[in-house]
C-alpha cells in the first residue's frame, strides 16, 4: 500500500468533538485509490447509465394491468361557495368510472379534511367553498387519460362567487376571512419572534447609523421538469396499498397516509422512484395524491394521477412570499450593532409550509447571517389569503433564503449609508470566533468567512472591476458589481428541537456486506437528483475500503429501507451520510474482532490501512475488508454472530453551517433596461467534499435557480386571485441562453461534528446568489439614487428608474 | 373519436398500430410502444422534455399528433446507443455530469443530436441556443454545454478525452 502514502499527505486529522478550530484547506482530500474512489474523487454516477439511455422509471412511467387514470375539476374562483356539482353526464359517459366528491371523502371516514406538515389542516375536496383558484373541486376516474380530461368538462359546478383577498395586509384587516370552518375569525394565523427585544431596541437607540428598507420576497414555484404523481395500487384480497409516488420524504408520507387514512402501516408501501427534480415541491401531501389513494381503494384497480404542467404551477405548494421590513444600526466606526426585523409571511388558503414542527417561520432567525452583532429581534407573522397554501424550500433549507436575501441587501444599503466598499464593511462585521452564538440562538459550528471572501475578489479581480466601472460610469455606461457572503444552516436537525409531526428527523442507512466482499446500502432519504446512489457509495468507499462500485444504494421503498424522514434543506450527506458513515464504522469494529481471530493477534495489534487491517509493524500481515466479509459467513469467531452488517440511526448533534462568498458582475442595457449577468464567481466552503463533480453540479443548478427569481420568476396573481404565471410561456424558467458561465470555486473549514467533516451543498448557491445579484444592478444604478430594488428585476423595472433617473427615454 | 392506422418506425423497427385522431406523438411513445425514456414536462411546448426526431427533425412530441408521424421515421433516446455502445452524446452527458435527476436529459440529448448532425463544430453560443428550447432545472446548464462539446469533439477527431472517474473492482 505503499503507493497511497503521497495521498495521506493531503489528509487533515478529522476533527473531533468540540473542538471547533481548524485550519484551511483548500485541496479535497483523498486517502482512497481510484479503484476503491472513496471521498474526494470526481467518480463518474452510477445512476447515470439508465438516465441517459431513456431507462430511468419516473412515476409517469409506471403501467400496471387494469390502470385506470384520475384527473381533477378546479376551481375557477378564488374565493366561492359551492352551490352544487352534477357529475351526471360524466358518470354517464363511457370509460367513465367513478367521480369523488368531498361528500364522498367525508362518508369515508372524515377524508374531506388532511393535516398539514404544520399542524394546521387543508381540504383534500371541498363541500361547501373553496379558497384558492385551480383548487381542487372532485376527481374522476377513467379507463384512459384523454377519457378522464374529457369527462372533466362535463361536470358542471355551480359556484356562488366570494370577495377574494389577495394581498396579505388587507387579510390581516379580517374584512374577509378565508377559513370561516376556524373557530377564531380571523386571518391571523400566529406570531413567532427570536432574539432578544429589549437589547435590540437599546441598540437601535444608541446607534450611530441607521438603515431601513422593506422587501418582498415573491411567490415562487419550484418546477421540477417532472411534476407530481401518484399511482395507487390496492389490492383488495391482500389489504395491501402499494403507492408509487413523487415524494421526497416516503417515510414521513406512509406514516401520514396510515395516520390519515387508518389503512394500518404494515399493510402501506410507497415507493418513490426515480424523481425528475423535487427542490422542496415533493415534500408536502397535496389533495391530488390522497384523491388517487381513494380512488384506488374504491375501485380496487391501480390508479394513476399525474398533473399538468398548470396544475403544479397553479395549485401546488409555492415558496417564499415574505413580506419584511428589516432594519439594521451601526455604531460611528461602521460596526453593526442590531438587526431588527418584521415580516408577513403570506401562507395562502393553510399553512401547509414544510418547516420543522416548532418553526413557523423555518430556520429565518439565521438572518444576523456572516455579521457579528450585539442584538436582534425577529417577528414574523402568518396570515391567510385566498391562494394555494404552502411555504416549501425552493432549494433551500426552511426560509434561508429569505433571510439571506434580507440581510445581504440591508448590508449593502448600509454600506451605502456609510460611504464604505460593500466589500469591507462585510470584512470588517464578519463573525471571526468559532463555534459563535448568534444573537437569535443559533451556535455556528465552524467558519472561515474571510477566506472565502478573499478568494472571491481574487478569483473575480475585484479592484481592477472597481476601476473599469469607474471608467465605465464616467462614460456613461451601467455596470455593476455585487457580493454576497452568505451563512447557511443546514442538516436538520438534532432531535431535542427538530420534528415533523413529532417524529424527530433523524435520517438512517443499513448496510449488508455480502461473503462476496459487495454490499447494498440502504438510506431514509431520497434523492432526486442528487446523486446519491454514487455519493453514498463513496462514503462507504471511504470507511470500509470497498470500491465504490461495489456499493449497490437503495433509497425509496419503504418496505425495505430504513425509516428516515427524506431529502430536502441539504440534510441527507449531514444525515443520512453521517449514518452511512457510522453504519459502517460499526461494521468496521466487529471486522475487526474478525481479523483478529483470522490473523490470531490481539485487536490491539491491529491498524487500519485503507481496505484492510493489518498487524502493525508487519503490514504482510493483513486482511482485506472482502477476506473479513468472507469470513463473516463462513469462518467467524465462535460465539460471535455471523454475518456483516449494521443500521445506524443518526441523530446530528447541531446543524452545519455552510458559507460562501458570490460576486456578481452584470452590465445594464441603457436602452432596454435588460441586466446581463456576465460573470458571477461563487467560492463555496461545504467541507470536506465528496464528490467534487458532483459538488459543482450541485452549485451551478443552484445558482441557477438562484438567477431565476432574482431576474424572472414571479408567481403572479391579479386583483381576483387568478394565478397569471400558470404556463413556461408565463412562468419564465431560466434556459442555457441566460445562464451564464458559472465559475466556482472552494474553501474547506470541516464541520467538527459531522463524522466526514461535510456540512451539505445542494442549496447554498440558491440561498446565496440572488442578493449577488440584485446588489450588483443597485451597485450599477447607485449614482443615480437607486436603493433598492425589488425581485425579479425585470428590464420593464430597470427601464422605468432609468427613464424616472432621465437616463434614457 | 375517430381512428387511424398508422405504421411507421420507430428507432428502426416498424409498427402498425390503430390511434385516435387526437393521440399525441408522446402518448402514443410512451404508452403504446412502452419507449418511457420520452417524458413530458409541461403543455404548452415549452420543457423540450418530450423532444424525439422526426425524420431526423427534432421534434417537441407533446405538440404532434401521431397520426402526423404516419409514414416517417422516429427516433427516441431508447434507439440512440447502438449495439450497446454508447454514443458520443451520452458519453459526454455521463463523463461531464450533464444530468442530475436525468428528467430533460433524453430530451437535451435528442436535441443536442440534431445539433451536431447540423452543425458538428458548434461554438458555445451556438450550442446554448441549439438547447434553448430544453429546459433544465438542476444543473444549470454548464455541464450539459461540456458534454455536448465533448460529443462534438469526439466525433469530430474521433478522440476521447479524460472526464470523470469510474470505480472498477
Ligand atoms: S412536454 Fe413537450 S415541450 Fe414540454
Ligand atoms: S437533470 Fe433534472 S431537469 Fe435536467
């Protein structure tokens, strides 16, 4: 093993415990060769040989015999009393099999109603009103797709139209309530606060500067390229559901489905296959998925149900749509002081967000971000509008991106304020001590925030840009330069505070090595893109020794894989990677005990080397981790169990934290008012890194869906409550077109309590770039007394400050 | 509803089959041929999802009838490696990490393709547009431009080039 030694030079000792000091690196570090391509190599996925041969399975591509397919009547109101619903002619029509209507969910056992992740509750089918336009009204059941969408045009509901209320502030006013079925009459959903009131208002009163600016973070959608589905399977003989679904958490879904439904748990089997994107949009249980289940209990028959590109844009879970005013004060030197900040967090018809139990608001009192700072209080408020319910990630963990949008542009204004760089007001407020305890609670594990800084401006030429716009602008040309340094938190969670629906949100791996020295891993996550049957294969790759090609990973069926609460806000790698690590650090100590009694030494007198124990000094001596797998079954110590495997549930200790600094360059068409991004360097500080390839990846999709809203997603509705933004030609997704070329790079500042180090990537990017960006178009507007400016930044929002400002008309 | 017989071949083998009028291209892919790799994405030919060629066309398949393809010759991402090698595209996609949940990737493949059967040297802009039709959600596009360049270069000069690491035993 000799020719490994060049590698271990490379190899930082992991850090352990508490101790939360640890120098930079910037080169990934690799102890394994390309043959057993453990943590550190750029392996090629294993799951790309189906995907780029059309042989993937996706829900859609599910055929069972006898499939009957269900289809939905929507709302066109957004606000409507039911008057009446005659489904005769549907019933009527051939291939037409069954219509269910809320009266018929309700005969079933209270079905009309469903929980939501919030403890709030949701209509699946309404019986008296609906409350958000495209809301599901009943389903039919048909022998063919085309069939079920035709009898959908021949049910005729009458509606007695409602007054809608669209905007969050008249919802607080209560002249209109959305959920009359409450006890409480009132839009007002509840108030949640952080910080510490008081100190915050003492700093405020004694600082020296003082910005303000409210902000709206707008509805979005998420729009995987695959939508949502379902195909339910009941057998009626065997009072077995088997569920093929789009879901990110499968777990979680099977015990909410027997919860709701009261089909006990064993008799329940949701597989999720492979999934055409989820980004937080197939976390929630929507009407549609419970309407298929019922379908399928009914008639006994598979049933497939999946939606059109308008009814996920139209009616499934949207993110964002915050409301904020958000303060910060600064002491006479350009030291932040305090954050104060106050939101209305519009959550539609229920508060179905996908936040952990006891966080209304998500993880938003992360928003003191990258800054040290004496003092803040945080206040959010939900209340109820007459819009799809919701409040999913959108590729980021829990409201992240809310706060990091908030904090990053108050940063800007009052960097603006103090006629200081943006640049060095953010050096001179970076949090520097690690683990630091944030003013709202949060202890950060580990960080290197100027490093990564540093290597933005280095990498982007940051002064030279400052001169090139100076020149630019005294010619009279737009261009723009804006940093993010952004603080993530991620990986939840540790079970004393974080929970869906009271289960804790552990996550779990099992791994069975086989006599033949291969292995099946199995997860309680779900990737849907992420590419976690390679990465996890590294991790074991990296702990046992055996290549990561021997590693078959399963994640999905709930029948076979451990339970785990699934992936979203970048918790699997700080999760269920975690477990996968310690899974096999138990498999590791029992092969141990094994080599031992095979080489008839002491375990003391054994050192691990790779993929092997050897005796230490006489490394000829040794067993491979495939002669212990071997020996597992066919010569193991007596008295020892057979057999080599183990499950770990990993309960994380705290979240990870990762960061990043972003810097975006855009030029503005004085003509048009249209931005062109034309570089944006991201440096990334994740941790140790898995897969490096896979790393990028994650980071360029992420900052793609961070350009998106930042220049052109908004979900839109007008005065009635009518969605606007229900197609791609409205809906405007970024293409290869307006993307630019992203550049990336890396620090890495390990996490000290995650067993490898990591701390999670997939959503840092979408978190950190839109503030980038928009701090870029202020920044190349800012002399003609432009502040702000509100998400997505059209050309029409541009053209019309340079037309106010006089410079165009 | 009316029905037709058509008969047509699809990635080299030829089929006769009775549709409605109002079948489309990709449900009758999907459904009646059981060729799942085609997937759909949106209805209002915007995704490229559900792109395949059409005698050597590419074609958004969610806005054709297959009555429409009667006589022609379709290909899907199902008849893109041939012998089980392969091709070029799909190398570059797997080498350069052009896919992650692998939803638009038929689709980008079969667009890229036309691409590079039209224009087998294209510069990055040009292939940024020759894509613009297929939208990605997760990689952010840098990839699947390398991949396409590494189609195209391997084609060309019929050269491989170092990418990603495979793990062997
Ligand atoms: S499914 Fe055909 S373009 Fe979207
Ligand atoms: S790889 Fe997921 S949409 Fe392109």
């Amino acid at each position: 093993m000799s020719h490994l030694d060049d590698r271990f030079e490379h190899h930082t000792p992991k850090p352990e415990g508490a101790s939360a000091k640890v120098d930079l690196v910037d080169e990934v570090q690799i102890k394994t060769p390309p043959e057993i391509c453990g943590m550190g190599h750029r392996m090629k996925r294993k799951e790309d040989p189906r995907f780029i041969q059309g042989k993937g399975n996706y829900v859609d591509d599910v055929k069972l015999p006898g499939m009957l397919y269900m289809d939905i009547v929507r709302s066109p109101y957004a606000h409507a009393r039911i008057v009446s619903i005659d489904d005769s002619e549907a019933l009527a029509t051939e291939g037409v099999v069954a219509v269910i209507k809320g009266q018929d969910l309700e005969a079933a056992g209270g079905l009309h109603w469903m929980p939501t992740l919030m403890s709030d509750t949701q209509m699946v089918l309404p019986i008296d009103k609906v409350v958000y336009y495209a809301q599901e009204v009943c389903a039919v059941v048909a022998t063919d797709r085309y069939i079920a969408a035709d009898a959908i045009e021949k049910i005729f509901v009458e509606y007695e139209p409602l007054e809608p209320v669209v905007d969050p502030h008249e919802a607080m006013k209560d002249k209109v309530i959305v959920r009359e079925d409450k006890e409480q009459k009132t839009n007002h959903i509840w108030h949640w606060e952080a910080g510490d009131k008081e100190a915050t208002d003492r700093v405020f009163s004694e600082a020296a500067h003082v910005v303000e600016q409210t902000m709206h973070i707008p509805r979005l959608h998420v729009s995987s390229i695959e939508t949502c589905g379902m195909v339910a399977n009941y057998n009626k003989a065997t009072e077995h559901m088997q569920i093929y679904m789009t879901s990110q958490a499968p777990h979680a879904h099977r015990t909410v489905f027997a919860l709701v439904s009261g089909l006990p748990e064993h008799k329940i089997q949701i597989i999720s296959p492979d999934i055409g994107g989820g980004f937080g949009g197939k976390v929630p249980v929507y009407p549609g998925y419970v309407c298929c289940a019922v379908a399928s209990l009914v008639t006994g028959k598979p049933v497939k149900w999946i939606e059109d590109r308008s009814e996920n844009l139209q009616a499934d879970s949207f993110a964002r749509d915050y409301h904020i005013t958000a303060e910060m004060a600064a002491d006479a030197d350009g030291m932040i002081t305090g954050l104060r900040v106050k939101t209305l967090s519009d959550c539609g018809a229920a508060d179905a967000a996908a936040n952990p139990s006891k966080f209304p608001a998500g993880l938003y009192s992360i928003c003191t971000g990258s800054y040290d700072m004496q003092a803040a209080h945080i206040e959010v408020d939900g209340v109820y509008t007459t819009k799809p319910p919701g409040g999913v990630a959108y590729r980021c963990s829990f409201r992240v991106t809310e706060a990091v949008h908030m904090i990053e542009r108050v940063t800007d204004i009052m960097a603006a304020e103090l006629g200081q760089d943006p640049a060095e007001l953010r050096r001179k407020n970076f949090i520097r001590e690690f683990p630091y305890k944030s003013p709202t609670g949060w202890e950060y594990d580990s960080g290197n925030y100027e490093a990564a800084l540093d290597k933005a401006m280095e990498t982007i030429g940051y002064a030279e840009l400052r001169r090139e716009q100076a020149e630019k602008r005294a010619r009279g040309e737009l261009m723009g330069i804006g940093i993010s340094s952004f603080t993530e938190v991620v990986g939840a969670g540790p079970s004393r505070d974080y929970d869906i629906l009271g289960i804790k949100m552990f996550d779990s791996a099992e791994i069975r090595i086989h006599p033949t020295g291969k292995a099946i891993a199995r997860f309680g996550t779900k990737s849907q893109g992420q590419g976690h049957e390679t990465t996890y294969a590294q991790i074991i790759a990296e702990e046992l020794g055996l290549p990561a090609a021997d590693v078959q990973v399963e994640e999905g069926d709930t029948d076979t894989a451990p339970y785990g609460l699934g992936t979203y806000a970048s918790r699997s790698t700080p999760t269920a990677g975690a477990a996968g690590a310690m899974a096999a650090r138990k498999i590791k100590a029992k092969a141990k005990k094994i080599a031992a009694y095979l080489l008839e030494v002491g375990e003391d007198d054994l050192e691990w080397n790779v993929d092997r124990f050897q005796v230490k000094g006489s490394p000829e001596q040794a067993k491979t981790i495939q002669d212990i797998a071997f020996a597992a079954y066919t010569n193991h110590p007596p008295g020892m169990e057979a057999g080599l495997e183990a499950t770990d549930y990993y309960d994380p200790p705290n979240l990870t934290f990762p960061f990043g600094t972003y810097i975006c360059v855009v030029d503005i068409d004085k003509g048009t008012g249209e931005v062109k991004v034309r570089r944006f360097v991201a440096i990334d500080d994740c941790g140790h890194i898995i897969n490096p390839m896979v790393v990028e990846g994650q980071v360029h999709g992420g900052l793609t869906m961070g350009l998106a809203p930042a220049l052109f997603e908004e979900i839109v509705y007008d005065e009635n409550g009518q969605n606007l933004s229900g197609t791609f030609a409205d809906y405007l997704l970024p293409t290869a077109v307006e993307s630019p070329k992203w550049e990336t790079g890396h620090t890495i500042t390990p996490s000290p309590h995650h067993p490898l180090g990591a701390k999670g990537i997939g959503e840092s990017p979408t978190v950190g770039a839109p503030p980038a960006i928009v701090n870029a178009v202020v920044d190349a507007l800012s002399h003609l007394g432009v502040k702000h400016i509100e998400i997505p930044i059209t050309p029409e929002k541009v053209w019309k400050l340079l037309r106010e400002a006089g410079v165009t008309d | 509803m009316s029905k037709h017989t058509i008969t047509l071949t699809v990635n080299g083998n030829e089929f006769t089959r009775e549709v409605e009028s109002r079948t489309l291209l990709v449900h009758f892919v999907r459904e009646d041929l059981d060729l799942t790799g085609t997937h759909i994405g949106c209805d209002t030919t915007s995704c490229g999802a559900c792109t395949l060629l059409v005698n050597g066309r590419a074609i958004k398949s969610c806005t054709m009838f297959a009555v429409q393809a009667n006589g022609a010759a379709v290909e899907t991402i199902e008849g893109v490696a041939q012998n089980g090698d392969l091709h070029p595209l799909q190398e570059g996609f797997w080498e350069k990490h052009g896919l992650q949940c692998g939803y638009c990737t038929p689709g980008m493949i079969m667009s890229a393709k036309q691409l590079l059967e039209q224009n087998p040297n294209p510069t990055e802009e040009e292939i940024r547009w020759g894509i613009s039709g297929n939208l990605c959600r997760c990689t952010g596009y840098n990839k699947i431009v390398e991949a396409i360049q590494y189609a195209a270069a391997k084609a060309r000069e019929g050269q491989t080039e170092a990418g990603g690491e495979e793990a062997s035993s």
